[in-house]
C-alpha cells in the first residue's frame, strides 16, 4: 500500500470500442489520475450496432470485440479484469421485439454458456453482468431470468468465475434472496457482488458477507461514508457507459478520485476507509495486487 499518495480502482465500468473511446483510453485517463484498477464490463448487443441480437454465434463475436478491448487496456500498466454476461434488458428487450419466449429463453441459456465455457477456459475473468430486471416486466420474462441466474450461479460455483449481478434493490428481500440462491447451489459468497447497490442493501449485505459495488457519485458516498460502521464487503464504481452521445451516464472512471478527495478533505471520509475500499477489498475480491 502506497503510503505517500491514494490510489483509486473502479469495480464497474463498461467499454464500448466502437461507440466510444474504448478501453484503452479509459484506462489512459483513469491511471493519469490515479486509477490502479478497473473491471470492464461489456454492454448489450445494441449498444454496439443499434440492433438486437439472438443469434449465439453473432453475440459471442461481440463478446470476443469486448475481450480484445479489455486487453489492449492491460498495456497501459492499469490492473484491469474483464467480465462479460447477458444483461437482464436484452432478456425483455428480445421479448419484447417479437422473438418467442422459448426462443428468448434458448438464445440465453446457451449463450451465458458459452461465456461461462469462456470463464473456464480463462479468457475472462469473470462473468456479469447478469441478473434480474430492476422494473416491471412480463410474467414468462421474469421466469427465464430467473432461471438464467440460478444456472450462471451452478456455473460459477462449478468453474469458479466471479459474477457482477444487476438486480433489484428492495430492502429485506434481495440480499436474503440472493444469499438464499447461492447457499442452496454452493457457491461462495466471495464469488458474487451486487452491483449498483443502495445504501441500505450494503449494509444488509455487510452483515451477510456479500460483496457489493456503490456508485461513486458525490452525494451518495457522503451519505454511505457517513452511515456504514466499516469499509468491508463494498466496492466503489463509476458505472460508466463509454458512449461519446450519453457522457458517461452515471460518472468517469477517472473523476472517482477527485470525488473521493474532495469528501477526504471535508472529514466526510478517512484515509483508512479509502484505502480499504479502493486497495484491499478490490484485492479481496477480485484477486489482483497492487
């Protein structure tokens, strides 16, 4: 651990060569900054092409682009993971679109396969993301969903590939659930986070040693450096969306630190808590070093 200067990670971001600056300048800009550590993500297909795909072979292409992008970061010195999944809109979306719900449900289940098979073969890192839908949605889309998740947790537990979820967040429902779900097919809890997670549902996750990730956007982080009693079991992220038309979204990878330095300065945050959150948790959970 760097004791002169802080050093930042981002645990979610996602990389778009072709509608953004790619992964490789992200992780330029992020370690100009301080940054020492990134997860890439990618991002549904039609982010990519303005189209929807339900062809396995044709995803995959898109996941092997993501791939190629994730390791041209790796030359910037910047420690970078790379995950990849089926997001749970493109289940609806699919559905959505006309496709049969049983064709929806065989273009997902093979492809999140596929991925996994990848995982295994250790050309990702880990898989995510995926999960549930976090809005109203139909009844035969909620099934398949669901059956996604339960068969990437069997995967994960049997190739030991970490998983970033996308879910919803209700209090005293989620995390239990979640928990419930991967303690029936055993997979560990230091092999899954909830991504994107409220303040209240990293404080029901801390108590059941699940990990998740928190948006790294000023107001927030106030508020949850302020309210959780330890730093551990948390992850920060940007959520970034590398699109030149949306500007991000939620945050840049690299405006975390100047983020997490203006509430050090104010005393809304400690040293000990920055350097746990940003060094040894990603440690922790992803297994990389500093």
């Amino acid at each position: 651990m760097n004791e002169e200067k802080l050093i930042f990670s981002d645990s979610h971001a996602h990389n778009n060569p072709i509608k953004g600056i790619g992964a490789k300048k992200i992780a330029e800009k992020f370690r100009e900054n301080n940054g020492w550590f990134i997860a890439f993500l990618n991002n549904p297909a039609w982010d990519y092409s303005d189209s929807y795909i339900f062809d396995v072979d044709e995803y995959l292409k898109l996941v092997n682009l993501h791939m190629r992008d994730c390791k041209s970061a790796t030359e910037t010195g910047l420690k970078v993971k790379c995950f990849a999944g089926i997001h749970p809109a493109e289940i609806d979306k699919l559905a959505e679109y006309g496709l049969p719900t049983l064709k929806v449900r065989d273009f997902a289940l093979k492809t999140i396969e596929k991925i996994f098979d990848m995982c295994k073969e250790g050309l990702l890192d880990g898989i995510g993301e995926i999960g549930r839908q976090h809005y109203k949605i139909r009844m035969d889309v909620a099934v398949i969903t669901q059956e996604i998740l339960e068969s990437s947790f069997t995967f994960a537990k049997d190739y030991g590939c970490k998983i970033q979820l996308h879910l919803e967040n209700i209090k005293g429902f989620t995390v239990e659930n979640i928990a419930s779900l991967a303690y029936k097919t055993g997979l560990k809890s230091d092999q899954f986070l909830i991504h994107h997670a409220t303040s209240s549902i990293v404080e029901e996750a801390k108590n059941r040693r699940v990990w998740t990730t928190y948006p790294g956007i000023i107001e927030g982080l106030k508020s949850l450096f302020t309210t959780i009693r330890n730093p551990e079991y948390v992850l920060i992220e940007s959520d970034y969306v590398d699109s030149k038309k949306e500007g991000g979204r939620i945050t840049y990878p690299w405006n975390l630190p100047d983020i997490q330095l203006s509430l050090l300065e104010k005393g809304d945050v400690s040293k000990y808590f920055l350097e746990k959150i940003n060094i040894d948790n990603v440690e922790s959970f992803f297994d990389v070093k500093y």
